[in-house]
C-alpha cells in the first residue's frame, strides 16, 4: 500500500465512523492494556486458537489488534479499506484461519473495547463497532475464499543459495514447491522452522525469473527472530515457508515517466526488481537510483546495481553515503532533479521513508506519483 495517511475527512465522516474515532481517541494511551486483556479474553473463551499464534506472543502481540482498529478507523473510505482487507484476508489463510474464527476475534474486540472505552461506551457505540466488524470480518472471508480457489495458503521453498554479503547480511535465493506468481516490487511474509508462526515481511529481491527462483535481502536486526535466524542459521537445503505475495510498488507500464528510485540498505532489494523489470518490459525510460548506506561497507549490492548501469543505458545508479556526503538520502536527492516528470519508489527503512516522501514533495513530484510499501501500518497515496 503506497504512500501518504488518508483518512475520511471528518465533516464526511459516517456517524459509525465518528464513533469509532471517539472510541479509539479513549484507548490509545493504553493500548498496551487493551491488546493484553483483549488476547486474555480470546484464549480464555476460545482455547481452540491459541494453537494459530506463537509460542511467545511478545513479538507480534498487538498486531491483529492494530490491523482491526486500522480498518476499523478507515470505515468510511471504502476502495481503501476493502484493497487492505482483502489483504489480510488473503495473508490470514497462512494461520490456519478460518471463517469461524472471525466471531471469536469480534466478541473479544468488543468485549476489550467495552471494558477500556468505558466513559464513551454506549450501546449505539457497541452496535456501531458491530457493523464495522461485521464489515470487516466479511470482506476478509470472501477473500480468503476466493483466494482459496486459485492459490495455496502458503508455500514451501527450498533454500538453494545463502550468500552472506556482510556480518549481518545475506542475500538468499530459494526454490518455491509450486509456482509462486508475483510482481517485481512485491513483498511477503516468511517463516522459518525455528520459529513456528511468527512471520516477518521481505520484499523480492528480483523480478519474476524463468527458473521460478526467488531472492531475498535480509539484515539481522537486534531481537529479530527471522532476521537472524535467515541471516545465521539457514542453509542450502532448509526450507521456509512464504506467504501470498503483497504490495503496490510495482511499475506502470503504460506510462513513459520517468522512475526515481530511492533505497536505503536491504531497501535495495525491490528497487533492483523494479529495474529488472524495466529492463525485461523494454523500457527506454530513464530510471535514476539513489543507493543510500551509513557507510561504504553497508552498499553490499553496490556491484550488481553497478552492471545493471553498465547494461542498460537509461540506467543511472548514485550511491549516497551518510558519513561521507553529511547529508542523508533523501536530502541528497534536492542536489539532482527537477524530478516533477518522475514517478518516485521508495523502500528501506521508516525513518528514511518518511524523510523521503516529505523531499519529494517539496521537490514537486505529486502524492499519487510517490510509491512506497509499509507493511505495518494502512498508507494510501493520493487520498
């Protein structure tokens, strides 16, 4: 989901909508109350799911509750809310979700907001949530159905290459059981044996191969359980788990304009897909990557971004290096331009994101023109 929060203007606001913003205003401070005795309520009531989550719930605790108050917050925004529903819906089947399960999930929602919304509950409120989550939970189902019918809710693959570039990153290709369709810019979600139900997000690395290979990127954060077990414990042989693919970064073909990449660290990897996938569509138009690290040892893909330049003469490839230039990514962009004709991709860290879309648009590219993934929470362009 690309670029900039949007939400329903306020004087458009449903009065569903109104009341669920009163709600979440309340229990924002205490979120963290509201997840805890939420989960509580769920595995008390209905044992039956506790199986679906991890082990230690620590890493991904609040990220069910955070994608149904998400939703729940975009009710009146409709194309939006149903493209990320559909979504989770789609991502959900790799839990072992099932369409009886969404029943459970909304009494304990309700039964959690109800007890932390306590000054603003009313029954027109409660009946008010109701409908969002009646909404919500059907969407959901009626994606995982028809997704059913056309793909698996996960696949297995293979790990057949492990090629660690720097101490805490590695570059993996791995060979998925079945045909996994997907676009260059995409992303999923990937498990690993050692950590059962816990899934982390990577983007590919490569556009669609004629082997069917996959590549991935991946940097071993501090307290990251996938990232380092990718990173430091598979090898040739293993065999992962990966979602549906997802995400909206992805190249339109039936523009001429010109595309301004920006990537920092393993944000990389996408953008080589999306210049691979230029390349294979023919394009002669001019693509300008900006390749952002804290230092020289950080560009660990410096040389094949650098072959793709020497391929491909629309190609121009500048690596910005922070202790170097003094100056971040996406300042450094304002150097070069005017970008105005330029569709923009960003991917890598938050921070560097947020930074950059802010760049590009006082550097006059418009909001719908700026693309970029973030997994963790509902972003929209253009709205």
């Amino acid at each position: 989901m690309p670029a900039q929060r949007s939400a329903a203007p306020v004087e458009e606001a449903s009065p569903d909508a109104l009341v669920i913003r009163r709600t979440m205003a309340e229990i924002a401070p205490i979120a963290d109350k509201v997840t805890s005795y939420f989960y509580a309520l769920l595995f008390v009531r209905h044992p039956e799911v506790r199986p679906m989550f991890p082990a230690a719930m620590d890493t991904q605790r609040d990220r069910l509750l955070k994608a149904l108050l998400t939703a729940a917050e975009h009710i009146d925004n409709t194309p939006v809310l149903v493209d990320y529903l559909q979504n989770l819906g789609r991502g959900h089947r790799k839990y072992g979700t099932r369409p009886e399960h969404y029943p459970a999930v909304g009494e304990c929602l309700i039964g959690a907001l109800s007890k932390y919304a306590a000054t603003v509950w009313t029954p027109e409120t409660e009946a008010a949530w109701v409908r969002a989550y009646t909404t919500i939970s059907q969407v959901m189902i009626d994606a995982a159905a028809v997704d059913e019918l056309r793909a698996p809710a996960w696949w297995q693959a293979e790990v057949v290459t492990h090629d660690l570039r720097t101490s805490d990153v590695a570059v993996l290709t791995v060979r998925p059981d079945q045909p996994y369709p997907f676009l260059a810019g995409q992303y999923t979600s990937v498990e690993t044996p050692w950590w059962p139900r816990v899934w982390r997000h990577y983007s590919f690395a490569s556009a669609p191969r004629s082997d069917g290979l996959l590549t991935f990127h991946v940097k071993a954060v501090p307290a990251g359980w996938v990232s380092n077990a990718l990173v430091h414990r598979a090898r040739p042989g293993d065999v992962i788990r990966l979602g549906p693919p997802t995400g909206s970064m992805t190249v339109d073909h039936t523009t001429a304009s010109g595309l301004l990449c920006l990537g920092g660290g393993t944000g990389i990897a996408p953008i080589k897909a999306l210049v691979e996938d230029v390349a294979e569509h023919g394009d002669r138009r001019p693509v300008e990557v900006f390749y952002g690290a804290r230092t020289d040892h950080d560009l660990y893909d410096i040389d094949t971004m650098l072959r793709l330049q020497q391929s491909h003469p629309w190609l121009s490839v500048r690596a910005i290096i922070d202790q170097q230039a003094h100056l971040q990514l996406p300042d450094a962009i304002r150097e070069y331009g005017p970008w105005n004709e330029y569709d923009a991709y960003l991917s890598g860290p938050p921070g560097m994101i947020r930074r950059g879309v802010d760049a590009l648009r006082n550097s006059g590219i418009p909001s719908d023109r700026i693309r970029h993934d973030s997994v963790e929470e509902l972003v929209v362009v253009g709205h």
